[in-house]
C-alpha cells in the first residue's frame, strides 16, 4: 500500500532491532492483543499464494 505502515508494524521493526523492549513495545502498541499476534508471526499479515501453493506432506 504505498509503502505505509501501521504504528504497531513500525513498533515490531524497533523491536526486531533491539530499540525498543517488548514490554514498552506492547504499553505503546495500538492494539496490544492484534501486535502480540503479528510478534509471532513476525510482521507476517496474511498467508502468501506461495504459502498456499506449499505441497503438504502425506502421512506415511
């Protein structure tokens, strides 16, 4: 989207470089449920056709 970010998104960069600690990062967050949630998929919003198009393993 034009290069834009949310707020949260810019926190998560500061955090990943070590700018910001995790505890101030989620006193400041917008949401700090939903920047929980972006933590742990690592700034990834959505699934990727890539990632939809991953074969899956068969069970043996």
């Amino acid at each position: 989207y034009y290069g834009m970010q949310t707020f949260d998104q810019a926190l998560l960069a500061h955090v990943q470089k070590g700018l910001v600690s995790m505890e101030d990062a989620l006193r400041a967050a917008t949401h700090p449920h939903d920047f929980k949630l972006l933590v742990a998929s690592d700034g990834q919003r959505s699934t990727s056709v890539e990632q939809v198009m991953e074969p899956q393993p068969t069970a043996a």
